[in-house]
C-alpha cells in the first residue's frame, strides 16, 4: 500500500496484504476464496494472536511447541485453527496434535510413526527440501514416496499435499515448479493430496501464481518479530 496516509498498524498491514493476495490471485486467473492465509505469530505474545481474532482471521502458524503450546493455553476461548508448521521433534507429536489440526512439517518416517500413535485426527503437508542439505527440515525429493505412502496407511492421518520453503538464494519461482514437478508424482499415487503450502512474506505472489493453495506469511502481516526467548 503506497498512501503515505495510513497509518502502520497490525490492522492496515494485515489489510493490504489481504488486499494484494485477491489481486495476486485474480492475476492468475484464480479465485482468492481457493488460498488460505496462515498468519504466521511466532515469537509474538498471545495478544496479537487475539488482535487478529478481532479483524476477523482464523488461521495462525507456529514453529515451536512450548511457545504455540502456552498460548493456544491462554487463547482458549478463540476459535482458530493451529498450524504447525516447524521441524517438529517425534516426541512432541503427540503434544502437538492437542492444538494444532493441520502439521506442515511431516518430513521423515519416525515421525510419521508418531502421528500414527496418537489417537486424533490430523492433516499432514509433506515438507520437501530443497536444498542440498540433508540436514534441514524437509523430505529429499527420493524419499518423498516412502513418507507418503507411510501417512496414507493411517485413517486419522489425511494427506493434504506439499509444503516448500524457498531456499533464501535461489529464484523462488525456480523452487515452486521443483514442487509442482514433484506434486504430479504424489498426485498420481494420491490424487486427493492437491494443496501446496508454499509463500511467505517475501515470495507469496509468485506462490500464488505457481499454485499455492496455503500462505504462511508471518513479517509483512505481524511487523517485525520480537527476539527469540
Ligand atoms: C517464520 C516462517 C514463515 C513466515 O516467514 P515470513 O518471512 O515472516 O513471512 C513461513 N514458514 C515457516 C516455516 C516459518 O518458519
């Protein structure tokens, strides 16, 4: 938004980047009602979480569980969904799916054994990385498969689809189409399994236009964040 009028509040910002997702959308000959935003509040206190509440959003991403787990606590009143989307330790699956309805971050079978486990009803992005680093949070393109057909074994464990973070250097719309390749291949094993969680603040348009069915977009809503605790 470039009016120079307005003041920088939770509310503006969380407006105007509401605004620039429908256009994005319409620009790629989508409907807007299709792509759901995640508001992503790590490091911010409960209380922006109950602000967004109030302007009307439902959606809410997390990326650790004692934080998420402390304030989905003090926010039990709101109706909102919980987002895990961080790398997510297999002992804290059972914790995690207390909260949160939707894990972004499956990515490896002992996980998955986990969320198996526990007795509620999830839905489960496979998060494939991208880099070369076998250490970060992602399946590796070769064993995307394996943890798929793992997840579709488990009636309480649905299979919505990808989810991809753009590595910081590369051109996010490069990356995109690495997951649309890689979404044709599990759509063909499970063709239920459409959604892309894939667009943060920095790239959302181009997700948008790759396809992306799930936003998580956290700075250009939030503000800066706070340091870590
Ligand atoms: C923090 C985070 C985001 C949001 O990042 P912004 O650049 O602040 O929009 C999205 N996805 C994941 C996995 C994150 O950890």
């Amino acid at each position: 938004m470039m009016d120079g009028e307005k003041p920088d509040t939770l509310e503006s910002r969380y407006r105007a980047v509401m605004d620039d997702i429908a256009d994005a959308a319409r620009a790629a000959s989508r409907n807007p009602a299709d792509i759901t935003t995640i508001v992503v509040t790590k490091f911010h206190p409960a209380s922006l979480i109950r602000q967004l509440h109030a302007l009307g959003h439902r959606d809410i991403g997390e990326n650790r569980h004692q934080e998420a787990v402390a304030k989905h606590e003090e926010l039990s009143d709101l109706d909102m969904t919980w987002h895990f989307i961080g790398q997510l330790q297999s002992n804290k699956a059972r914790a995690v799916c207390e909260y949160a309805s939707v894990i972004h971050s499956v990515d490896r079978m002992s996980l998955v054994g986990k969320l198996a486990a526990q007795p509620r009803p999830v839905d489960v992005f496979l998060e494939i990385n991208l880099t070369d680093d076998p250490g970060r949070g992602g399946v590796l393109p070769d064993q995307l498969m394996e943890v798929a057909d793992a997840v579709l074994e488990v009636d309480h464990l649905t299979l919505r689809g990808l989810m991809a973070v753009a590595p910081q250097h590369d051109d996010p719309a490069r990356a995109f189409a690495r997951v649309l390749d890689l979404q044709a291949l599990l759509v063909a094993r499970a063709p239920t399994a459409t959604d892309l969680s894939m667009g943060m603040s920095g790239d959302y348009r181009e997700a948008i236009s790759c396809g992306a069915t799930h936003l998580r977009i956290g700075t250009a809503i939030t503000g800066k964040r706070p340091p870590a605790v």
